[in-house]
C-alpha cells in the first residue's frame, strides 16, 4: 500500500472535527439588569419631587471571565468523529472521541445611559405617576481564547506506524489552531446603540418611607447578529420586567432599601433561543455624612428557567455582587452625583467582573 505521496496532502482532513461556538450563547452569558447596582444616594431623595428629570450615567465593566455551570472557567465539549485521507479507502480512516476545549473569555465595555424622566404633579391614591425612558450607548470589546489537548486516534491496524504518527502531528497542531480560529472569530469589538428601555411605576413618598412599584419592557434596537462576534444588543428579543423598590429611613441619617425584579423574555427571532426567565433582589444601606450620603449594596440575579434552544445546554445564569456607593449634591446645578461600585463575588454561566458608574440626575 503506497500512502506516502498522499501524507503531505492529509492537512485537508483537519477541518472535520466538530466546532464550539463561544458566543451569542445564553445572550452572551449576560442578562439585561444593570450589575453595577441601582439602589444608591437616592435613598435619601427629597419628597416632591416632580416634573421633568434628566439623567446621564457613565458606566465601565471590566470582564475577568466567563464561568461555567460550575462556577469555573468556561469550557467546551468537543464531539469526535473520523478524520477522512485522501488516497485512502474508508475503512482506514482513522477515528477520534470527544474531547473537552478551555475557554477563556475577558473584555470590556463602556457604556452611556441617557435617561429622560417625568413624575406627575397629580396623586394618585396618595401617589405619583412616574415614567422614564433610557437609552444607552456602549463600546464593546471581547477576546476569547481556546485550548485543549487533541484526542487519540484510534487506526486500523494494518496501516503503518510511521503513518500514524505524521497523521497524528499534523492532526493535534490543526486541532489546537481550529480551537483558536473559533476564538478569534468570536472576539473583536463593536460600538452602537443599545437596547432600549420604557418604564412606567407609582411612587409614593412619605417621611420615612419611599415606595416604587412598576415595570418596563427593554426593546430590541441595539445591532445584533446571531453569528460570532461581539454585539452591542442582547438579542432580538423583548424583556418583560416588573419591578418593586422600597427605601425605609431608620433615621434621618441611615436608610436601607430593597429591591425585587423579575423579567420575562420572548424568544429570539434571530436564532430561536429562549433565554430562560429570572429573578434579582438589590440591596442597600447608606448613612448621610455632612458630605454626601455613604452605602454598601449588593445584588443577585438568577434564572430560574433553563434556555430553550441554546447549544451550551440550560445555562441557567447566576451572579452575585457586592460593592460601595457614594452620593453628594452638586449645589452649582442643583444636581445628584453617584458613584458606585460592584465586584461579582460568585457566578455561573455568566460574565464575571468589576462594575463602576458614575450618573448624575436633575430635575428641571
């Protein structure tokens, strides 16, 4: 059997090993909640306040990783399969098992929420109206990187062992390089408009005690393509995502506060995933200095419905957060002036990092 003249040739089979794809899973491992946290100084906001509001926030997230169902780094089954020569029949074609691929993900992004508020001056059942739109602009950038070591061949025996072994080498340096072809493709960098938010709720004010109860619908308007590659929406999708928030003052110098969220997602019309339906509790506490108000928070979001449709598996999300804020006034304005911060201390099938924000609210 003559296959030497066919062996420099046998570079052609490495593309046959199946692929992993390691993004616009899970919506890129993220949900749509701010993670920097949305409890802060405002815990100690002036009663009747109305009218038109304006806000801006400046936010940056610094990604470390992306964790697994495990909490650990991201990793990837990779399904065998039979690696085809040319010059040879079939039947010896060599084969290979499933093998595991590590996957390391980081990146960044810097984004710019632009809000417009409106609480009514009427009450309604001893409260007001309020109503918001946001509208966020982001720079993203994301790098993947992929390893893992080539499985075994399995031969016929009857073909030869030096066969093998030129095979086998060619066959781990193109293993290890497809890996990373898929990496490489995944990552990049991308900037535009993002996903939209409506909110609407009723706020209710008194001395001691401040109440939010509403909800909001997130839009799909920011770019977003279900092949690799960074992207500044979620998804093409709707969220659905009913919300209760409420401040009590223990004294007129320290507050605590606690949020509930709970958000409902339709399906994405670009690759039929269905990421899974979650909920998030925020807490915070804060005590107001001579110079602006000082506070912990923290917050956990999770799925509690597995993804429908997603090729990493149920993928339920799990991050938890905690970090400081501090909030002062800007009397030249008339304006409030946050700024907080939020490390991830746990997750799972999600991006893990550090969260900063710095936003600023005014009404007119």
């Amino acid at each position: 059997m003559k296959t030497a003249k066919a062996l420099p040739m046998t570079m052609a089979f490495l593309t046959a090993f199946a692929t992993w794809t390691p993004a616009n899973a899970s919506e890129d491992f993220q949900l749509r909640y701010n993670l920097a946290g949305s409890l802060g100084g405002e815990l100690f906001a002036p009663m009747g306040q109305t009218g038109w509001a304006g806000g801006l926030a400046a936010t940056y997230m610094d990604i470390n990783k992306v964790t697994g169902n495990d909490g650990n780094s991201l990793t990837r089954s990779v399904p065998g399969g039979t690696v085809p020569l040319p010059n040879l029949p079939q039947a010896l074609y060599p084969t290979y098992g499933d093998s595991t691929a590590q996957i390391s993900g980081t990146g960044s992004m810097k984004q710019l929420n632009l809000g417009l508020a409106y609480v009514t001056k009427e009450r309604f059942a001893d409260g007001r109206f309020a109503f918001l739109l946001n509208l966020p602009f982001a720079k993203k950038i994301q790098n993947f990187d992929a390893s893992g070591i080539a499985p075994a061949l399995t031969w016929n025996p009857v073909v030869p062992a030096p066969v093998r072994a030129m095979v086998a080498t060619g066959f781990s340096t193109q293993y290890a390089a497809g890996l990373q072809k898929q990496a490489d493709d995944a990552s990049g960098q991308v900037s535009g408009i993002g996903d939209t938010e409506l909110q609407a709720g009723w706020l209710y004010v008194r001395d001691r005690m401040r109440v939010l109860a509403g909800a909001s619908i997130v839009l799909p308007t920011g770019k977003y393509s279900p092949s690799s590659g960074p992207d500044i929406g979620y998804g093409n999708y709707y969220t659905f995502r009913p919300a209760f928030q409420a401040t009590y003052l223990l004294t007129p110098e320290v507050a605590i506060s606690g949020k509930v969220t709970w958000a409902v997602n339709t399906r994405n019309r670009d690759n039929q995933l269905r990421s899974g339906n979650w909920a998030g509790v925020e807490l915070a506490a804060g005590y107001k200095t001579p110079l602006g108000v000082l506070g912990i928070h923290g917050l956990r979001v999770q799925q509690y419905q597995d993804d429908s449709n997603n090729p990493w598996g149920n993928s339920r999300l799990r991050s938890t957060n905690a970090g400081i804020f501090f909030t002062t006034k800007l009397e030249a304005i008339n304006a409030a002036i946050t700024a907080q911060y939020m490390a991830t201390t746990m997750s799972r099938n999600s991006k893990h990092g550090d969260f900063s924000q710095l936003r600023m609210i005014k009404f007119f």
